[in-house]
C-alpha cells in the first residue's frame, strides 16, 4: 500500500474510533482534517504511523499496517504524564 493511502486510512479510522468513543457529554465530533500525523515509518510491503488529534485529550494513535497480511492493527493509547529527566550529571 503506498504511503498516501495508508495514511489516508489511518485519519479515517483515528476519526471514526474517537467518534463512536467520545463521551456523549463532550458534544465534540471530528472529521479527517482534525487528526494529523505525528510520524509514519515505510518498511517494505508495512506501514506504521503515529497519530493524534487536534483535541486536547492525551490520547495519540498507533497504526500498523501487516502488508503480507493485509490487516491493520489499531493501537489507542493515553498519556498520563510527561516528565524530564535531566541528564546532565550522567554524562
């Protein structure tokens, strides 16, 4: 699958799984153009991209695509935290 494709898939499926997800009470439903690739990887017939939206709600989105199989793994993920590690010292 070519780069153009897999990744017009993997807006469509980000979109689609945070519409069905959302909480009702959010009142908050997002198109294609509201999800954006972070970084995406061509490997032979595979494919990977991360992604996340323009929603502020920690979540970002890992998408696979298994050329030899032909199946798309969907992985959603939530950021609980973001730390720095200073290592100045250990070098």
């Amino acid at each position: 699958m070519d780069s153009k494709k897999f990744i017009d898939i993997c807006k469509n499926s980000v979109a689609e799984y945070f519409n069905k997800n959302v909480d009702i009470t959010d009142k908050k439903k997002i198109t294609k153009d509201d999800v954006f690739v972070v970084w995406s990887c061509k490997t032979l017939q595979n494919n990977k991209a991360l992604l996340s939206t323009t929603v502020s709600d920690g979540m970002y989105y890992e998408l696979t695509y298994n050329g030899d199989k032909e199946e798309l793994y969907f992985d959603a993920y939530k950021k609980w935290e973001n730390i720095c590690i200073s290592l100045k010292k250990e070098i």
